[in-house]
C-alpha cells in the first residue's frame, strides 16, 4: 500500500507531531483497537476448523460497528477469491429485505451469528426474534457480545455457543477482532494475512515506518482546515471498494462528530463515499466547480487479475471511439482516475491525495482499514472529541425504545 499526499500545509510544526504521538501513545494503552494486528488468533481458528461442513450459508444478525466491516472485506474479496460459504447481512429492519433475503438461504444449510455489544440493539433483537420463532434449534447460532450481556445469558439458557468481544473495542472499531475475523474465517478469508496487512500499517506508524509522517501530515492538515474543507471524500476507483466506502463513512462521521471535550463547540468532518468512473458523471461536478469545501483522497488498485480488453473492432458512425481498441479496461479504468486527479490538480485549491493498493487481497484490505483507523483517531484527538462514544446515536436509541415501551 502507498499514499501520496498532494498538498501541503506550511504552518505544519513539527512540535505539533510530536505532541499528537505523545497523546496517541497513552491512548494506546486503553483503547484496544490498536493491539488487534498482533492478536493470537488460534482460537478464531480452531472453531472454524470444527464447523459443519454442510453448512453453506454464514448470516450475520448486526448493524453498524457489527456488520459493515466485515462486509467491507467480504465485498472486497468476493470477486477474486475462492471462498467456501457465502456471508449474508441482515442489517434493516425492512421487512422487504428481511423477506427477500431468507427466501434466498436454505435455513437447513445456514449458520446464524448475532452480534451485539450490549445485547439490547433493537434492529438485531427483532430480525432474530422473527428467526427464532421458526428455528429454535440451539446450534444454529452462535452468540457474539459482552461479557455479563442479557444476549449472554440468553445463550447460555438455550445451551448456544458464545463468543466475546475484546475488553475496550467499540463496534465501529470492532472488525479486526472475533466481530469481524469470525464470520470472515468461516468463509474462507485468509484472516492471518489480513492481520498481517494491518499490523504493516501499526508497526510503521507506531516505529517511524513511512507511513507515520503521511499519517501524521494528513490528520493534521485536516483538523487545522477542518472549518474551510470540512468534507472529505473517498473517491474509490474499483467496485470492489463500495462497501468499504459505506463503512468509512460510519468510521468518520460517528467517531468525529461530536461536542468537543473541552468546550461547548460542535465539530465534525463530514464523510462522502464515491465510486469511479460512475460518480465522475455526477459528483465530480459539485467538487470540480462548487464551494471549496472538500477534500478527496483516491483509492486505486495496481494490480487487476483478470486482464479484459476492448476488442479491437471499429463501429459505423462511431470510428472516433477506435482509439479505444486494445486497451485493457484496467489501463482504461486507472487513466480515467488519473484524469480526473489532474484535472484537479489544476484546480489549485481542492486538497488531493492518492492511496494506491497492489491487489485484490487480504493484506491490502487489512492495511486499509487500520490506516484508517488510524486516521480516524488522530484526527479525533487533534479536534478534541471523544472518539469512542456515540451519544448522539444513543439519544435516537432512548427515544425509540420509549415508543416502544408506550405501545
């Protein structure tokens, strides 16, 4: 993985560096999300070695934190390697996609994971009430969740497996452990090279590898712009990345936006996922002539394994286009995003920047998400919030559950 950063902030000093590692270090040592890279795994393991092999289908019962990362590798990984179940998300409380998405599993031939930290995450209660009315059969599911949890307690009533999440890991931050290693683990993701993948990224970063001055230059032009270019865009060019856009913006917009700890001031940055070529013929127009206000970093692949070229053939009325004949639509697909980024380029004032991945594997998507992770941290502590909590989610929760209770 690479990062090119394409501006440049000259009031950057280097005390301001130093003072971010120093809080970044002591925040290490309680917020556990850092430490996943260099978990020992053999558990994860062992239990996926033990699993049924009849069982076709791995459905996994969460929302947000508990589901959008592993989806994000699984989407990532699913065109290119072989894998030996199929993960299936039941995320909305739509009762089209509920009913639409059982009538496309065999329950016989499928393995249910209920993800919830507290045990108590309405969406994920009620789509697996509405399972367990149908299939009370204990070894169906295996539970994921807090020790000491209501959701524990209930597992264990009905004699179900249970796993448990790591002590100081939020669910957003959640995907590199059991959360997400599991049901990835139980398809047949290489969940070593993905742990691999991330701890390149901790290992340079936290012992002066090149990506902890990117890391660092980064978080701190945001935070120090973030009134002038409080939008940030991801402009993924591979479908292969959607997923991995929905889940960064949960990342960024849950982690950022919030009260600051030390003041009454309201702050965030807001996260915008975009997909290349398709988005260049909508949203490219809003960043290439409207208000200054965002940033746009560029996810690329260097590597495509399938080689497809545009046959060379030439069609009526339509010559002109024979200069497209016998490109590679890999070559194609990178020039598109290489136009795009020096068109910008020309634009003086938009803030670019450039993420290069080798491939479509494991270790690249795993050195994706902890950077950022990462990212994300750095940037939350120069704005001075609390990453890790969620109240403003947490307030939509008790009204809910309010309404519920005055049915």
């Amino acid at each position: 993985m690479e990062n090119r950063l394409f501006f440049r902030d000259e009031k950057r000093l280097f005390e301001d560096k130093k003072r971010l590692i120093s809080k970044i270090d002591k925040e290490r040592t309680h917020i556990g999300y850092y430490n996943l890279p260099q978990q020992n795994i053999d558990s994860i393991l062992e239990l996926t070695d033990a699993y049924d092999e009849s069982i076709e289908t791995i459905v996994v019962l969460g929302i947000g934190g508990s589901s959008l990362g592993a989806k994000a590798i699984y989407e990532f990984l699913k065109p290119m390697a072989q894998l030996k179940r199929e993960l299936v998300f039941f995320e909305s409380t739509d009762p089209l996609n509920i009913m639409n998405q059982l009538n496309h599993i065999d329950m016989k031939k499928t393995h249910f994971l209920v993800i919830s930290k507290s045990g108590g995450t309405v969406e994920t209660l009620s789509i697996f009430k509405y399972i367990f009315a149908s299939n009370q059969n204990s070894e169906s599911y295996t539970f994921i969740t807090d020790r000491g949890s209501n959701l524990e307690k209930f597992a264990k009533d009905i004699d179900a497996k249970v796993l448990y999440l790591p002590d100081n890991v939020g669910g957003r931050f959640s995907v590199l452990s059991v959360v997400g290693l599991f049901p990835l683990a139980l398809c047949g993701v290489d969940i070593k090279a993905l742990l691999k993948g991330a701890d390149e990224i901790c290992d340079s970063f936290f012992n002066d590898g090149k990506f902890k001055n990117v890391l660092l230059e980064k978080a701190l032009f945001y935070a120090k712009n973030q009134r002038r270019y409080n939008i940030n865009c991801i402009f993924a060019y591979s479908e292969t990345l959607e997923y991995f856009t929905q889940w960064y913006v949960q990342l960024w917009g849950e982690s950022l936006g919030k009260k600051q700890r030390h003041s009454s001031f309201n702050v965030g940055l807001t996260p915008i996922g975009l997909i290349g070529p398709k988005d260049q013929h909508s949203f490219l127009q809003l960043i290439m002539e409207g208000t200054r206000d965002k940033s746009v970093t560029f996810i690329k692949l260097q590597e495509f394994e399938h080689k497809l070229y545009i046959p060379d053939i030439s069609l009526k009325h339509l010559e002109s286009l024979d200069i497209l004949n016998g490109i590679s639509f890999h070559d194609l697909l990178t020039m598109q995003c290489d136009s795009v980024i020096e068109a910008l380029k020309n634009e003086k004032d938009v803030p670019l920047d450039e993420i290069r991945l080798p491939r479509v594997d494991a270790n690249s998507i795993g050195a994706l998400i902890y950077y950022y992770e990462l990212l994300t941290s750095l940037v939350g502590e120069l704005l001075d919030v609390n990453t890790y909590n969620q109240p403003g989610v947490e307030a939509g929760k008790i009204i809910l559950k309010e309404k519920l209770e005055n049915l």
